[in-house]
C-alpha cells in the first residue's frame, strides 16, 4: 500500500500513473479482474461524460457506445444509488462492497446496472468501489470487478489510497486546466497578428506569437537585452517597445510586449507586399482585415461579400505568400527579409 500510495504522490516522468492507467493500476494492486472509472456532467437539463476509462474490457469501444446512448437519454438523477448531481456526504469517499447483479431481482437493478453491465460483462461480477470527491465536488466514480467476493481486508486496503488518490487526481486536474490556459493565451495572442509576447519579471519570453518568434529570431541577441531593460523599466516608455504590466494576486507578474516601431511601419510594409505579392484590389481588402484577425464572416459583412467568396480571395492570398494557413499568412507578412 505505502508503495502505491508514494506513487500516487509522485509528479514524473517515471511515474506510470494517469488517469487512464488507473483501473490498471488498482486492478493490479487489488487483484480485480476488470476496473472502471468515470466522471458525469449535467448540464442544461441532459448529462453526459467527461471521461470514461477501463481496464479488462476486449471490446472498450462498444462499452463506450453503451455508455454514451445511456447518458444521452437520461434526464433524472436516478439512474443510479447515488446523487450525481452532488454526492451527499454519506455517499462521499467511502468504499462499498456489492454482490452480482445476476444475485438480486431485477426489479432492483439501477438503470446504469441494466444497460451497461450486460454490454460489459459484468452481471455475474462483484463490485468494489467508491465516489471519489473533493468536498461536494465530484471528481470520478471508481468500480473494482470480479466474479470472486472482494474481502473486508480488500476494502481496507483501498480505504487507505483514497486520500492520495485524491490528492493525485487533483494534481491532474490542475494540470489539465493549466494546459488548457496555455492554449488559450497563445491563440489570444495568436490572434493578434502583430509581433506580441508574455515575458516574465527577468524579461524571459513565457507566451510567445507565431509572428514574435519570428521576430525575436530575427532580432537576435540585441533584441533579447532591449526586451530585459524594457520589462525592467516598463513604467517608461522605450518608443520601440510598448510594455503593459498584467498582475493579479497569487501570480507572478507577467509582461505584454508589442513591438510598436513595426506596428507604426505597418502600413508602409503593407503597401509594399501587396505589391510583391501582385494582390488585387479586393485581396488587399481582405488581406488587411485577416491581418486585424477578423473571421471570415466578420470580413464577408464590412466587404458586402458572401462567406465563401472570402474563403477563396484568402485561398489565393495564401497561395501568392506560398503559405498554407491564416497564421502562416501573418508571419510571412511580418517576416523581416534576410541579408543575402
């Protein structure tokens, strides 16, 4: 147990846990045939899964299809001997044994037990598990299989890994929702077709645009220490590089820096690949919206144009830049002609 337990608290590369190898793992650890685990939402009146994992099952895919026509005609709480809404206190973090459904009436089956268990095979399994919660949060419901009875030991035994289970599944979430942040701060700034960065405190790039790094390569060392004195005195400004200060309490303070001296050339570096580029009139038109990061369709109405005749002056504007996406397109618009 101590070992699984350390395990479970470990953050590493050689950490074989994640939330899909779990049932693996406590399978393993508890000599279970099969195992399980999953999380459902309620939303706007219907639920759903966020995550559905398994361990022993030949056939996962049809478990899965099972699962997603269960929840997608399930309107009431009920389908189940526990609240999924939000577990009451009785229900949360506490480890249950029960006998083979193939051992009770019918008529007390659950729904969940009567259009899944067939199509997983486990009618005639018993059943060790837990609704894993933090507070009155639900983080998953965890099953244990096989057609021998679990013991009292067995049930102790998992008894003692639920406070680090917990805490590991917390950790995942974190990270989870902390790489959904990351992707969302790089298509903000993605959007914003010009030159953009998140620096940190040292003046280190955190989040960078694809047309920033194309920038910061260009720029070289030189451009690296004016991005250091301009984050350290970012209370003045240094007529090349524009710096606003983002705070908030509990996070280190980031920097955003925009390259102002290109974005005042813009329209002189316009003109200019419009030209190289051989852009008709309505392309440059559209050229200079996709590059203030408007869609397609906000395009289409300020150009008193349908949708896909905008999707088709862009396909030959990327074609002329020899490019193949609308990102591509604004780095190559940015990008700083090499010395030969």
């Amino acid at each position: 147990m101590h070992a699984l337990a350390a395990d479970l608290l470990t953050l590493s590369e050689r950490t074989s846990y994640t939330p899909a190898h779990l049932p693996k793992l406590l399978s393993d650890y508890l000599d279970a045939e099969k195992g399980a685990l999953y999380r459902p939402v309620h939303t706007d009146g219907t639920w759903s899964l966020e995550f559905a994992h398994y361990h022993g099952e030949p056939d996962s895919e049809r478990v899965d299809v099972a699962f997603v026509n269960f929840f997608t005609t399930q309107t009431r709480p009920d389908w189940t001997n526990w609240n999924p809404s939000q577990p009451q206190p009785e229900q949360r973090n506490r480890v249950l044994r029960s006998c083979a459904p193939v051992d009770l009436p019918e008529r007390e089956w659950t729904p969940v037990v009567r259009m899944i268990y067939p199509v997983a095979k486990l009618i005639d399994h018993e059943t060790l598990r837990v609704v894993l919660c933090n507070g009155d949060e639900l983080l998953c419901w965890v099953g244990l299989f096989r057609k021998e009875p679990f013991t009292a030991r067995e049930t102790e035994l998992f008894a003692g890994i639920l406070s680090p289970l917990k805490q590991r599944w917390q950790w995942e979430r974190r990270l989870a929702i902390g790489c959904w942040a990351q992707q969302g701060i790089e298509a903000v700034l993605d959007a914003t077709c010009a030159p953009a960065l998140l620096a940190d405190a040292a003046g280190r790039p955190v989040f960078v645009n694809r047309v920033g790094r194309e920038w910061l390569q260009n720029g070289g060392r030189d451009l690296r220490v004016k991005l250091r004195s301009a984050v350290r005195d970012s209370s003045q400004s240094s007529g090349e590089l524009e710096v606003l200060l983002i705070s908030s309490n509990g996070v280190p303070p980031l920097y955003l820096v925009t390259h102002s001296a290109m974005q005042h050339a813009f329209d002189a570096r316009f003109d200019r690949t419009c030209r190289d580029w051989r852009l008709s009139p309505a392309q440059t038109a559209v050229l200079r919206r996709v590059l203030d990061g408007d869609s397609n369709k906000t395009i289409a109405v300020a150009l008193r144009c349908s949708t896909k005749g905008i999707e088709t002056h862009i396909t030959a504007i990327m074609a002329k830049a020899r490019v193949g996406s609308r990102m591509e397109l604004a780095a190559r618009f940015w990008q700083v002609p090499r010395r030969s």
